[in-house]
C-alpha cells in the first residue's frame, strides 16, 4: 500500500455530514464533475439527514457511475492494488467504525446504511489510491473526490443532473 493510503488513516471521515459546504469543497465538486466528463454548472444538492441520504441513494444515477467506472477500469489496466493488504484491511475497519459514530451521532440507528457510507468511502479511497499509483495530478476527479470523502463528506451520487453529497 502506498503513502497516500497510509496518511488515509488520519484523515476526518464522515465528520461534516449535512454542513453547508465550503468554497473548497464547491471547487472539489466542479472538478470532480468536469474530470468526469459531467455538467458542473448545477448547484450541488446537499443531504442533511441519513434518511434524506437514503432516499437519494434509491435513485436512478444515470451516466455518472458509468463515467466513473469506465475511468476505474483505465486505472486498473495500468495499476493493480492488492485488497489483501494489512493497511487495506484496517482502512476499511476504521471507516466502517467512523461511519457508525457518525450514524449514531445523527441518531441513524440502520446498519445497512452505514455499511453503505463506508463502502462509499472504502471506495473512494480505492480510486484514490489507484490515481496516485497511476501518477495522476491533483485535478484528477478521483483525487477530488476523495478529498471531499476525507474532509468529512459522502459523496452520493449524480441525480437529476446534480451531485448530491451528505
């Protein structure tokens, strides 16, 4: 595992849920979008509750997860992350362990859902890792979005041409 999944194990997960959004993370977006391909001229929609999270995920997301899976597989082809690695394994513990404080926070008391924010997150973290292995620039939407992820966010979704975040 390289130094970027090691320094993830510091970072602020899940702890800006519902906030209003700054001017970074407003930036983050707009990048994470257009690297994406994707129209960033729509105000980003912001969740603030785990049930309102919940029912935007039930959405159909259209062409962005396309989008982001067709540049997940031109990472792998140049790359490859082994997840049998130990620093893997306890990231994905201490993001399943800071979404469920985060959900118990809020009052979320469904399990389903903080499985769902930290597989969120864990994947995140997976794209995260593969653009820096690969040698991307900061301006790589897979760098953004993990930026917005370890500041405290959980990215949902593309719905109805607008991102949502929590």
């Amino acid at each position: 595992m390289g130094q970027p999944m090691r320094d993830a194990l510091g970072e602020a997960w899940f702890s800006t849920l519902g906030e209003p959004l700054g001017a970074g993370e407003r930036a983050d977006i707009a990048a994470y979008l257009q690297g994406l391909g994707l129209d960033a001229s729509a105000a980003p929609r912001l969740a603030t509750s785990w049930e309102e999270a919940g029912i935007l995920l039930r959405g159909a997301t259209g062409s962005w997860w396309e989008s982001e899976e067709a540049e997940r597989r031109r990472l792998e082809a140049a790359v490859h992350l082994d997840p049998a690695d130990p620093d893997w394994i306890r990231l994905n513990d201490l993001l399943h362990g800071a979404a469920a404080v985060a959900a118990a926070r809020c009052g979320n008391s469904d399990p389903g859902m903080t499985r769902v924010a930290a597989g969120a997150a864990s994947y995140a973290a997976y794209h995260h890792e593969l653009a820096v292995l690969a040698g991307c620039d900061e301006a790589h939407p897979f760098i953004r979005k993990y930026s917005l992820y370890a500041g405290g966010r959980w990215l949902l979704g593309v719905y109805d041409g607008r991102l949502a975040i929590f």
